[in-house]
C-alpha cells in the first residue's frame, strides 16, 4: 500500500509549516488566556474592596447597591479585564511572530 506522502518538497514545506503556525497559534491564544485570566483575577480584586466598603459606609451605596449589584459591578469589570487582556496579549504575540522570517531549508 502507498504511502500519502507529498511529493514535492515545496508541499512538504507547506505542511510542516502550517503545524508549526498552528502550534504558535495555540501557544498565543494560551498566554493570552493565561494573561487575561490573571487580570481578571486581580481587577476582581481591586473592584470588590471598595464596591463592599462604599456598599456599608457611603449613605447612597448603601441606600441603592443591593447583593447583586455588587456582583455585577465586579463581575464586569473582571470581564473587561480578561477581554481586553487577553486581546492585547494574542495580538503582541501575532505581532511578535509575523515579523520572524520564514525558513525555507528544504527548497
């Protein structure tokens, strides 16, 4: 039985190349997950501690930010983080890798 084996080396070439961006693109969109989820993690943070301290002392918080607005107001904050974080992040590394030069050894 044959083998499915590209012929030319041009088609090998091509193959190879595209696992290995492939392999850049996921290794990109992990470290921008990685990133984005670390600044969730801290705008989480950063945003609870004063929502819960202005939600008992300030007369108005207390007046008008129930349980579920504070978690909103947290929750998105650590949504905008991740998203912008993360979109930064994939797009400084797509930058990164575009301006390697392509290694054409078996042409």
């Amino acid at each position: 039985m044959a083998k499915n084996v590209a012929g030319s080396p041009l088609e090998r070439n091509g193959l190879a190349s595209f696992d290995q961006k492939l392999a850049m693109a996921k290794r990109c969109s992990h470290e921008g997950v990685v990133a984005g989820a670390k600044a969730a993690v801290v705008a989480s943070i950063a945003t609870a501690i004063p929502t819960m301290a202005s939600a008992r002392w300030l007369p108005w918080a207390k007046a008008n930010l129930n349980h579920t607005a504070q978690a909103l107001i947290i929750s998105t904050v650590a949504g905008a983080a991740y998203f912008i974080v993360a979109d930064k992040t994939v797009l400084a590394s797509a930058r990164r890798n575009s301006l390697k030069k392509p290694c054409f050894s078996d042409v």
